[in-house]
C-alpha cells in the first residue's frame, strides 16, 4: 500500500469517529441478518494460486449497491456476510478482516474450516468485525483495507456509501441476501483478478455434489422440505428454491416437494413463513430438515401437536441440525465448506432417507 493511501486511512480514522454513529444506527447497524436458517479442505498455498493477468486491472464490479472501482489486485482485504471469507482464501487471499460469527464461530469469531485453512497458509489470524447489533466501522477502517468483498450480505447503501468514500466495496449483484453460490465466486474472483481460478472452484464444488449423487442413486427418488419452527409457538417458516440449503440438497439429488417449490416467498426473502397451522402442505414430504438454536428449543417445537402431526417427522425421516458449525457448513455451502462438512452430513441425510415411507 502506498504511503499516500496510508495517509488517506489515517484522515478518514479521524473524519469517520464523527459519524460512525449515525451509521451505526441503521437498520441492523447497516445489515440485515439472515437466520443461521441458510474430510478437511486444502486452502489453496498463495504460491500456488496462477497470478492475475495484467489485463485483469483496473476492474469494476457492478452491483446493486454501486459500482466498485479496483485499481490493482487487492492485497488487504476485508470480508462480510456470508461465504467471503470462505471465497476469498481459495482464490489465494487470506483476509485481513472477516465478520465474526457469534453464532457458529470459535472464541475467535471464527469458523472451523476457514481457520483450518488459514492455519495451513501459516497466515496471521484475521481480525473478526463486529456486525451485529452494530457494524464496527471504525475496526474496518482501522485494518487500512484495500478492498471490501460482501457479495452476499445485507450491507445497506448508507454504509456501502460510507465504506465506498475509502475503499471499493463489492456488494451483492441482485437482492440482499439472494446472491447464488456461483455469483459469489464469479463477483469475488472479478474483484481479485482470479476469473480463471473462481471456475474452477466452482468445477470442484460440482464435481463434489456429482459424486454424492452417484454414490447415493437413492436420493433421487426423495422429497424433502427445509423448515424452522424453533421460534415462538406456533411458527413455521419453509425454505424455498435459492435458498443456499435448499439448493445443497437438490445439488446432492434430493428432490424439493412440489408443493413447497410453488410456494411464494414473502418479500425480500427465500422462505415463506405460514405457521404450524398450514403444516399439512408437508403432507407428502418423504424427509422433513430443519435446525434449531438448541436442544431446549428443539423440544419445545418437538411438543407442539402440529408439529408432531407431520407425517415425516412421525416416521422419524426426520433431520434436525442442532451441531452449530455443521449448520453454517451446509448454510454458506462454499467450495471449502461442502468438503469439510460432507462426512457428517451424508450420514444423517442417509439416515432420513432410510426412515422415508
């Protein structure tokens, strides 16, 4: 980084402590926070990752936010929401700055594969940002980013501004939230110079979905709905087509039952939320997923008599994710998740199938 950028951080340090507040006072601090709801990997050696071609910048990255303007290969680079961090160190970056996960990450805010794969890198340990309630702006800033990569996130265009006034930042290309698995790696291969690289990621991804539908031909005979109804009494929220869990599943061959694919998705979102009194759309659901927060609600949406009605769940074709980390796994659903997660994923989703009438 040039000492006229650094200089620039330093200036925006002193100019930005005046109105981090207001940003912060956003709604969700600048983000909108989807519900947790979405054998080791080998992270790619920075030596080995091809290098950029010339051609590749300047670059600019369009999205719905604003454009990001790229005027090199993004050396310090700072991810938020879901899937970047993942994205990013498999291209051959290890970020600088990554959203800490308080939900499924380590006392570090971190999950297990990315520090896997960072450990492997023997790179330095990024800093986690505090997203929620409030984005720590002030710690993004602080990090001297060359580049902010949230291509699937619920950034909102008062911070998108605001970052934008000292670094590009890569937002979503459509819908907050609504970013494909593969618009995530093509949008953050562009933004890093690694188009090449992003294919094919996404090949070995693919290839790694085929071989579980080859070596589980039973699958594609299966329907399953993807629900939550840890909530308060009565709730019931379905997950619909692209939904990140959603698509893992039909990705490995299941089939979504038609009568959840019709559904409409309420505004802004891939769910549609129709209570527990609609259950009876899962009547001819051969294998119910959901997740919980704990075994404690678990019980409590276990107990509601509607919910005990469903007939899937009555078989036992049943598969509640209650491990936090395998839940995000299967969430983010990235080329270096899916590899981490696939030995304790398979067995439960077999398991389900089994139980199918």
């Amino acid at each position: 980084m040039s000492a006229s950028t650094r200089r620039g951080w330093a200036s925006a340090l002193a100019g930005l402590a005046a109105v981090a507040l207001l940003a912060s006072c956003a709604s969700g601090a600048g983000t909108t926070d989807p519900a947790p709801s979405d054998t080791e990997p080998s992270a790619p050696e920075a030596s080995e990752s091809a290098e950029p071609e010339a051609s590749a910048f300047p670059v600019t990255v369009t999205t719905t936010l604003g454009d990001a303007v790229i005027e090199a290969k993004p050396e310090r680079v700072v991810t938020l929401g879901w899937g970047a961090d993942d994205i990013a160190i498999s291209l051959g970056t290890v970020p600088v700055g990554v959203e800490e996960d308080t939900w499924a990450g380590d006392a570090d805010g971190l999950r297990p594969w990315f520090r896997a794969a960072v450990e492997e890198q023997g790179a330095e340990i990024p800093q986690a940002i505090t997203m929620y309630p409030e984005l720590d702006v002030d710690a993004i800033v602080a990090l001297e980013p060359d580049l902010v990569l949230a291509p699937q996130s619920g950034l909102d265009q008062t911070v998108f501004d605001q970052l934008s006034a000292f670094v590009p930042v890569v937002a979503y290309p459509g819908a907050a939230w609504g970013t494909s698995i593969e618009d995530q790696v093509r949008t953050a291969a562009k933004a890093l110079g690694e188009v090449e690289k992003g294919e094919e990621l996404l090949v070995e991804r693919q290839a790694a979905l085929d071989a579980v539908k080859a070596e589980h031909p039973e699958f594609a005979d299966v329907t399953f709905a993807y629900i939550y109804a840890g909530g308060e009494a009565g709730t019931m929220s379905v997950y619909l087509p692209g939904d990140s869990r959603v698509a893992l599943l039909t990705g490995m061959g299941l089939q979504l039952d038609p009568a959840v694919a019709e559904l409409g998705a309420d505004p802004g979102t891939f769910t549609a939320n129709l209570g527990l009194e609609n259950a009876d759309i899962l009547n001819d659901v051969d294998v119910l997923f959901t997740w919980f927060n704990d075994a404690e609600e678990q019980a409590a949406a276990e107990s509601q008599e509607l919910f005990a009605r469903i007939p899937a769940f009555e078989a036992g074709a049943y598969v509640p994710m209650l491990d936090r980390a395998l839940g995000m796994a299967v969430s983010v659903a990235t080329p270096l998740s899916i590899p981490w997660a696939i030995d304790e994923y398979l067995p439960i989703i077999s398991e389900g199938v089994a139980k199918a009438s």
